[in-house]
C-alpha cells in the first residue's frame, strides 16, 4: 500500500479501532474519495463485535487540514454533502469515538473531531472552523453540533471568522476534553481507550443515546438491561472485587435517533 496516497487507514488491536486520515502532501485534507469510503468503513467497523471504541486521528504531526480545496472548485455542494454524510455517520457510531489531535484540526477536520464523542488534545494543535474564508455556508447540523459542544458565543467566534484556536481556549470553550504535553498524547489515548474497552457497552450505548437527546428511550434500555446479564455481572465482581467481565455487545445498527 503506497502510504503516499491520499486514505483512511484503518487498524483494529485489542477492541480499539483507528483510523488514520493520511493525505501527507496536504496536511492530511480530505479528498471526495476519502469523504466518501468513511461511512463504509465506520459500517464495516460497527458490524464487528470485537471493535469497543473507535479512534480518529491524522497521519504524522498533523489531524485533518480540512477539505481538499482543489475539490470544491466545481462541485463545493457535492463536497459538502459528502463531508456532512461523513459526520452524521461517525456522530452514529455505535460505540464510544475519541478524536486524537495533533497539529491543524480546521475546516473538515474539526467538523470530523466534533461529531466524536470526545477529543484530547497535544499542546500546540490548532483549531477553525472555517467556512467565511471561502464563502461557504456551514451546514445546519455541524452548526447545532458546535453550538452543543462549545456554546452560541464561541461557535459565532469560530464561525464569523474562521480565525484558529489554540488548545488553552479550546479546552475552556469545551472543543476538547483533555490537553497533554508533547509526547503524551499516544500513550493517554491508549489508557483512557483501553478504559473505555473494558466498561459495559450496555451502559456507554445507553448515554451516548440520551447525550444525544433522546427522551423516549427509557423502556428500550431497561429492557437491553434486564436480559443483557450486565448489571449482574457488574454487581458480582464489585462484591467479590474482581474485573468484570460484560458481556453486552451494542448492535451494528443501535437506534441513536
């Protein structure tokens, strides 16, 4: 495989998914190919039990500089439906999704990062939103979802315009979850994935659905619940002072509304 090319890069070790935006020659930018194969590969990845917890993040020092610009010079509608198509699907991700950031996270990437459940940071990474540089209008989905994440002020900041954030303001607005030195991120990443890896699906499944603003959804979980053996099995190893060992696996397919 020519590690040149623009692609996702994708590798599965021990319940963790990643994947890699690689486009080296253009700050990891996303292609209309590239766009359009992560819908695919988040559905490939869901149907695969063994996958507990999906990481995005860019090849080398850099995460995602946005869209490849040279794409959007005859077809910036069709480039943004695709990009959009790309974020709904990673935001319905079955299974907890962490964006791992280094570098420029602008545009497109910061689009991707948001619909991730959450984000850590390395100091020193950028981050915009950027749409007024190129007169584009941003869609109404991404907007909704910066406003949940950082608040109507801040996303009118970054909206207006398009200037870069470092990680200090990003982790005061809530754009980012965690900053780590240079150097610590990998390792973070790891810890708090393998985590995640080892938790109940049953209960990670349950509030990403009411995070996201479901209200009608009570009596679906406590019947997951009830016949997942979970909660029994969390209670076990809490009296005997053991690791559980859950079982519950989310669909491919979970109702996230």
């Amino acid at each position: 495989m020519d590690r040149t090319e623009p692609q996702l890069l994708c590798s599965v070790d021990g319940g963790i998914a990643t994947v890699v935006i690689s486009h080296p020659a253009k700050r990891n930018a996303m292609t209309a190919p590239m766009w359009r194969s992560l819908p695919e590969l988040l559905e490939r990845l869901a149907a695969d039990p063994a996958v507990r917890v999906l990481v995005l993040t860019g090849a080398g020092d850099t995460f995602c500089a946005g869209a490849d610009i040279s794409t959007l010079r005859e077809s910036a509608g069709d480039a943004q439906g695709l990009a959009v198509a790309a974020e709904e699907a990673l935001a319905a991700f079955p299974r907890p999704t962490l964006a791992a950031v280094r570098g420029y996270c602008v545009g497109g990437g910061s689009q991707l990062a948001a619909a991730c459940d959450l984000r850590f940071a390395q100091e020193g990474a950028l981050f915009g939103v950027t749409p007024a540089k190129l007169g584009i209008v941003y869609p109404s989905s991404s907007t909704r979802r910066l406003v949940a994440l950082v608040g109507p002020a801040t996303a009118k900041h970054l909206l207006f315009s398009g200037e870069l954030i470092d990680t200090g303001r990003a982790l005061r607005t809530g754009l980012v979850d965690e900053v780590l030195p240079a150097g610590g991120l990998d390792e973070r990443v790891a810890a708090y994935t393998g985590v995640l890896a080892s938790r109940s699906q049953l209960t990670q499944a349950a509030a990403k659905e009411f995070a996201a603003g479901r209200q009608d959804r009570d009596v679906y979980w406590a019947g997951q619940a009830q016949g997942s053996g979970d909660t029994a099995e969390g209670v076990a190893a809490f009296l005997e002072r053991r690791a559980p060992r859950f079982t519950y696996t989310t669909p491919a397919e979970a109702p996230t509304g």
